[in-house]
C-alpha cells in the first residue's frame, strides 16, 4: 500500500478535514457514556444536584456548616458566597427564587468556575453530612454512638442539649480534634460518593428555602438529554460529510490511479507488454483498482475513527473506574490475538485470488475471442471444463477465506457480552461498597462496548486490507515498471518532414531475456520513392526489423537513422508522426469507419478520407453499406470480414500521409486481383513515400525496388526481383514453390 502512497498527495487536504470531523465525531460519542452517567447519577439519584456546593444556604445552616470547617476553610467558603437580606440589591428577584428569605437572610453562591467548585466539594460535602449527622443525633440520640462518631458522650449531657451550640463554645483545640476525626472519617468516602451522599440534605435544604425540587430535577435531566441530542446531531453530520469526503478521496483516487495505469500502459514497448498478460492488465486497471476503492472509503471512515475511539475510551473509562482498567486490558488482547490469527491465515489466501482471477479473466477472454475455432473443433466440452476448473479454484479459495472470516463477527459479539457481563459482576460489587456509582459503572460498560467495537471496525479493515495490499502490489508493479524504450531528454528534431530515407547500420537485435540475438548485422538504406520489401521464412526476423523503425522495440547494437538522424535521439512522438504503420494482425475500434480513418488524423478533410479508401481499395464495400462512412464497427472490427478489416487499416494509415510506410504481411487476407490493384495505387499515390512491405507472396513484391531476403535473422540477399532469382537460392527456392516458371519471368 506504502508504494502508492504518492497517489494520495492531491487529496491530503479533503483527508486532513475528514480526520478533523472524525476527531469532533469520536468526541460526540466519547461524551455521550459521560452525559448518561450524569442522568443516572445527579439527574435520578441525586434530583439533579451535581455538586457538594449549594446554590444558596439560610444564614442559620451556613452557621452550622462553618462549625465543622478550619478558619482557613471558612474564609475560602463564605468568600465564594454572598449574603442576601431585605437590604440587598435584587431582593425582589431573590425573593421568587428562594420564598424563605423573607423569614431569614441567605447565603447565595456567586458565579464562580468550576476548578473553585471542585475546590468547594469536599469543604462543603463534609460539613454537610456532618451537620445532617448532628440533626439525626439530635432528633434520635440513641440512633448514633456519638462517642464513635464526633469523639464525645451524648449520654453525659443534659436531654435536650443543643448539640450546635455546644460545638460552637467547645475550644479550639478540641474542635480542631472533632473536625480532623470528621475529615478522617469521610476522606474515605471519595468525591463522587461525598457529593452524592451530601445530595439529600442539600435537597433537604433546598426545600426548605422554598425552590421546587422536582422542576430541578426534571430541569437537568432535560437539559442533559438535550446536550446529548445537540451531542448525536453534531456526530451524525460529521458521519455524513466523512462519507462524502471519503467517497470523494476513494473515487478521486481510483479515477487517477486508472488514468496512471492506462497512461504507463500506452508508454510501454513490446518489452513490457512481454512482461504483462492483457488479461492481467485488464484486471489490474479494475478489479484491483476497486479493491483500492473499497479499502479507501473504509480506511477513511474507520481506520482513523477507530483508534480515536478506542485511546479515547480507555482514557476516559478507566477515568471513570481505574479499578476495572484489567477487563479492558484482557479484551483487547484476546481481539488482538484473534484479529493476528485470522489475519496470518487469510493474507496468502487473498495473493492466490488475484491470481486466480488472472486466470479466469485469462480463460474467459481467449473463449470469447476465439469461439469460432473452439466451435470449428468442437471443443465447446474441453473449454467448459477449462473455465469450470478455473471458476472453481477461485470459487474454493474465496469460500476458504469467507470461513476464516465468518468467524469474526460471533467472535466480537462473544467478546463483547462477555465483557459486558464482567463488568456488571464487578461494578455491582463496587457499588455496594460505595466504590464507584451506579452511572458510573453503566458508562464504564459503554466505553468498553466503544473500545471492544473500535476493534471490531478495525478488523473490518483486516478482512479488506491483504487484497487490497495485494491489489496495490499488483498495480505498483504495472506504475513502477522502468520503460525500456525512452524519449531523451534533450531530443532532436528529423529535419525534413515530408522525406523519409530509412538506413539501417549494423543492426542487431536480442529479445530482453533472450541468449542470442535474433537479428544480425543488418545493413541497408530505404529511400523516398522507393519500395523495400521483406520476404523470407516463417520467423526469419521481417516483423521483429520492421518493428524496430517505430521502436516498439529498441536495436542491441547497431543504429537506425531516418533522414540521418539517430531515431533514439528523436522523442517517440516525432518518429511516429512520420510512419503510416499497418500491422500483421489488423485492429479496428468500435465507432464508425469514419471514426476509425480518423484515427490517423482526426483533422482529415472527407476528401482525403475517400482517397485513402478509394487506394486501399475499400470503397466499393464501404459505398455497398447504407450507412457509407457512417457504418458502425463493432468493438475489433468483428462486423466485417478479414479482407475487409486489412483494407480498412491500410486506408487509416494512408489517411496520416506520412513519409513512411510500413505494410507488415498486410495484404494477406486480400485477393490476387485487388492485392494487384491495390499496390498499383500505392505506386501511384505514394511515389514519394518511402514504403516497407512484408509479405510472404512473391507477387507482391515482383516489382519491388529493393528485396530484402532474411533467413535466420541475416540479410541472405538484397536486390531486385530478377537480381535475386540469379543470385539468391533461397529467394529463388520461395518463388518457385509460389509461381511457374512463366509467372516469374
């Protein structure tokens, strides 16, 4: 995957903002546990009191809070209140609020941060509990052992002592003792049980005052719900614009890798194209690329969403109850351990695949293009079988990895109840030891179900993940592979564009892997006006040299000038302008025959469209169609006929009037009478064009220029038609065994 890394460079921007909102995403849904945790603990089981620190206290019960306080500790609280009489501004408005001021003055809490609350918590929450304590006594005195509790006898004082009175006259000394045993006492308590135990008396307090307790309560829990509706919106839009931005990356991504492909594809020579089956090629430019697609708009929705969940979660659970970090701890390792089992399985699986469907791309196209000849054979039974055995390879692999894979998802589901169930096992028993509270127990259990699920969206990518390495593999091959034929960096030019003087110096030429070399030692030089052609054996050499002039292939050693310029020191564009080249197999594309002359020149006048047909001599069958030029062509010129497809493909070379002309064995589908006609127009039409011909007929090239005669990659004789009947036996030895006696005279 890292060596297509390159290819995402345009699309880092659209990437950085879609890791911003999966950031806020993450966020949302991390908040949400915190905000449930709050509704069950201050919103149901406190009556939304959040904190040890009332909003307002009457003047006679702050008296009694600061009894159980350090000087210190009282100037800190009473400086973070602010007392309230009929003197007072805004007495009315603190009136509504709080009814029992017009019997006694108040104490109200001036609008500090929340650092100074969490300051105030344990200040207040003990002196709270300590004063409901005190009134319990006092109202049942054998309900509490004083003597355990506040370090004096109860049963020593007179009935009816008041307690808080007593405690204000106590000396210094002593009530510092009564207030270090109070601090002993509730420092075990924790914060979070300090604040919900001191929740009742401050509600008890708040009655008392006149505020409605229950409005309070319905209050919270109403604004709660609405953050964490606010909270789910946010978390939804972000989920949509991610998808739309990782669609966007995936797509873009996929678009530009099939266009580099396809571009380094038209820049290959014949070398690599060697290296390349077509049906591997074909399966690269779109199942693979789709695999890369797939893995993108995955990677961007949960490749980088799930590790923020999952560090986010355990951040915040064991916040929450450092004591079960261990039930988080022992549930990753075991996904690790299944994720890293399943992973080692199916990755050699996912490289046999690509393989595979290679294979049955490979076995698939050679049936449809040559059903002809399966059905001239009847071999319709061995190609079934054929495709059959391919289809079923890859059926069977594919079968074996979703096994591996299935197991996944009951895995996670397994793993995730079970930690489910540990945690409730254990978080009861801490709630009843007042360790940890009821909401916070259920928000732990939601942060390991977020934690747990992080990995379940993570392993999603290891299903995806070893064929799309192996796709991305398989297309990096095809981006990163050299180019053995290159334009130079500072090309020259071919001076004069309308000659075309072709000469070959000591040319050799060795296929790339081959041991020996397969053209040698050619030397000869092809003028304008001129017609050179080639016979020899089957696999003498003539395509291989003629296919060396464009360079689909490069010389070994050796040189190849037109117009006495080295064609390695002219980039492949120029050399190619000035060649009209009609290969053995002849190729047409789907569209029109018109389309498919344009071809060569899509600026071609209609002019010299019809000349170009009238000399390859296709006019009579194009003139015979309804359609004329407008005739449509099916996709490889299947619609026509063999005859008709080479005369098609000479017409487009001549429409490009280039100074070059290569016809490799071109005329062979054609009868003798319009081969005849045919090279008579050539003559005519192309008399100051330099032409190459190949061919196997000896009639075709009777009145050539120049013959070249190869066997076995050599030059065996050069010269005209009655030249080389003299001199050339194996020139001689083909004509007899294609023509009389009389013919060749």
């Amino acid at each position: 995957m890292s060596r297509l890394g390159k290819y995402l460079k345009p699309f880092l921007p659209l990437l950085l903002l879609a890791i911003l909102l999966l950031f806020i995403q993450a966020n949302s849904d991390l908040s949400l546990p915190d905000y449930m945790s709050n509704i069950v603990n201050y919103g149901i089981q406190q009556g939304g009191i959040e904190n040890a620190v009332p909003h307002a206290v009457r003047q006679s019960e702050m008296s009694k809070l600061i009894l159980f306080m350090s000087q210190q500790d009282q100037m800190t609280v009473i400086a973070d209140y602010t007392l309230i009489d009929k003197n007072s501004d805004g007495y009315a408005s603190y009136l509504k609020l709080y009814p029992d001021l017009a019997n006694e003055p108040i104490f109200v809490l001036k609008n500090i941060d929340q650092s100074e609350i969490n300051k105030l918590n344990p200040l207040m929450g003990k002196a709270i509990l300590a004063v409901s304590a005190i009134t319990q006594i006092q109202a049942n005195p054998s309900s509490v052992p004083p003597s355990q509790t506040f370090g004096f006898d109860l049963s020593k004082l007179p009935p009816g002592t008041n307690l808080f009175a007593l405690i204000s006259n106590m000396p210094a000394a002593q009530r510092s003792q009564m207030i270090a045993a109070i601090d002993q006492k509730f420092n075990a308590m924790g914060t979070s049980t300090l604040v919900q135990a001191a929740a009742a008396p401050i509600k008890a307090e708040y009655i008392a005052l006149g505020i409605d307790t229950s409005k309070l309560q319905s209050d919270y829990i109403l604004h709660t719900g609405l953050i964490m509706l606010l909270l789910t919106l946010l978390s939804g839009i972000c989920t949509i614009s991610v998808g739309y931005l990782s669609a966007k990356i995936a797509a873009g991504l996929s678009r530009n890798l099939r266009k580099n492909v396809f571009k380094k594809v038209e820049s290959f020579s014949s070398t690599e194209f060697d290296k390349f089956s077509t049906a591997s090629l074909i399966t690269r430019s779109t199942n693979d690329i789709t695999q890369i697609q797939m893995l993108m708009i995955i990677m961007v929705r949960m490749v980088f969403y799930a590790p923020i969940m999952g560090i986010g979660g355990i951040i915040r659970a064991v916040g929450k109850s450092s004591s079960m970090w261990w039930i988080i701890a022992v549930a990753v390792l075991v996904l690790i351990g299944m994720i890293s089992i399943i992973y080692s399985i199916s990755l050699p699986r996912f490289k046999i695949i690509q393989k595979l469907v290679d294979r049955l791309n490979l076995v698939t196209r050679e049936n449809l293009s040559g059903m002809m000849v399966i059905r001239a054979f009847n071999m319709q039974n061995f190609e079934e079988k054929r495709f059959a055995q391919a289809n079923k390879d890859l059926t069977d692999t594919n079968l074996f990895v979703n096994r591996v894979m299935v197991g996944m998802m009951p895995g996670m589901m397994l793993i995730m109840n079970g930690v489910s169930l540990l945690i409730i096992w254990v978080g009861a028993s801490q709630v009843a030891q007042s360790a940890i509270q009821v909401g916070d127990m259920m928000a732990f259990m939601q942060y390991a179900i977020q934690i747990v699920f992080s990995f379940m969206m993570m392993s999603f990518m290891f299903i995806l993940l070893p064929r799309a390495s192996v796709s991305a593999d398989r297309i990096a091959d095809v981006l990163d592979t050299p180019l053995t034929i290159k334009d130079p960096e500072k090309p020259k030019r071919i001076k004069n564009r309308d000659n075309g003087t072709v000469e070959f110096r000591n040319v050799c030429f060795r296929y790339p892997g081959a041991e020996e070399d397969v053209l040698h030692d050619i030397n000869f030089t092809a003028k304008p006006g001129q017609t050179t052609a080639l016979i020899g054996a089957t696999g003498s050499g003539k395509s291989t040299l003629v296919n060396l002039i464009p360079r689909f292939y490069d010389v070994t050693d050796g040189s190849i000038l037109v117009n006495c310029t080295d064609i390695r020191t002219v980039s492949q564009h120029d050399l190619r302008e000035r060649i009209g080249y009609v290969p053995q197999k002849s190729s047409l594309f789907s569209g029109t025959i018109e389309s498919n002359l344009r071809y060569a020149d899509e600026n071609a006048s209609k002019e010299s469209l019809v000349e170009a047909a009238d000399i390859a001599q296709a006019t009579e069958f194009i003139s015979s169609k309804p359609e004329g030029l407008a005739t449509d062509i099916s996709e490889g010129g299947s619609n026509v006929s063999g005859g008709q497809k080479q005369r098609l493909s000479i017409a487009r070379a001549l429409v490009k009037k280039a100074p070059i002309y290569i016809f490799d064995d071109s005329f062979s589908a054609l009868d003798f009478k319009t081969d005849a006609a045919l090279r008579r127009a050539l003559k005519q039409k192309l008399a100051d064009s330099t032409l190459f011909i190949v061919t196997q007929r000896v009639s075709t090239i009777k009145n050539a220029d120049q013959i070249l005669v190869l066997d076995e990659g050599r030059i065996t004789g050069k010269g005209t038609h009655n030249e080389l009947m003299k001199s050339c036996e194996t020139y001689r030895e083909i004509a007899l065994s294609q023509l009389s006696q009389e013919e060749l005279a």
